[in-house]
C-alpha cells in the first residue's frame, strides 16, 4: 500500500477595475491549479458567476473547504455580502446546502424561480 498526502491551497484575486473576483485552488503537492470561483463584485456584495473543480477531486469534501476559504478570504478583502450563483448544480447546491447547516449567517432565498444562497458577513468572525 501507497499512501499520499496532497495539500491545497487557496488564492484570491481582486480585479477592482473590472470588478470581478477570481478564487484559485492549487494543489500544493503537485504544483498544479485544480478549481476556480469567479464572480462578480457591487459595492461589497460578491456574487459567484461560475465554479469548477477537476472532475477527480470531486466527491471528496473539497469544494465544501474551497467554498469556506474563499467567503472568508472575501470577507477579510471588504466583502458584506457573498452570493451563490442562480444557477446551480447538484454538487454545488450540495457544497451551498452544507454551508448552511455549518453556519448561521447564511440563508437559503427564492428569487423568482431560481433558488441562491446568501452568506452575510458575520458581527464576529465565525466564518
């Protein structure tokens, strides 16, 4: 038996003048980029636009931790408030709906007929 341990790392870029956020999950380990959140930024609410994660880490728990590190990231950069996008997948919805029951400051909306999530940015800084 083989056993391999792959760390992760998350970054996050702020393009003002276009004002758009661009999140990076590198894998560490094997010096490679293997998902990115974008989305877009008015005033101090940023909405996801697209997401993606490679297809052989999916399954594992990752986009959940990719997801938190990014919100918190965006928060630490003047972010209020960090939305989902409207249109969402299975696997996303499923990274959302476990956000929601880890955390308080997130609340599950209907706008017309696309369901999105909301995470406030919290009095304390529990996410």
């Amino acid at each position: 038996m083989i056993k391999c341990e792959l760390s992760f790392d998350v970054s996050l870029n702020i393009d003002n003048h276009n004002a758009m956020f661009i999140s990076t999950l590198h894998n560490v380990t094997l010096h490679k980029k293997c998902g990115e959140i974008k989305g877009d930024i008015n005033k101090n609410v940023y909405t996801v636009s697209n997401s993606e994660i490679d297809e052989n880490l999916r399954g594992l728990g990752l986009g959940y931790k990719f997801y938190v590190l990014t919100i918190k990231r965006c928060f630490e950069y003047g972010c209020t408030e960090f939305r989902s996008s409207h249109m969402l997948n299975d696997m996303s919805t499923g990274v959302w709906e476990k956000i929601l029951s880890n955390y308080y400051n997130v609340v599950r909306v209907k706008e017309n007929a696309d369901k999105r999530y909301k995470i406030s940015k919290p009095n304390k800084m529990i996410l």
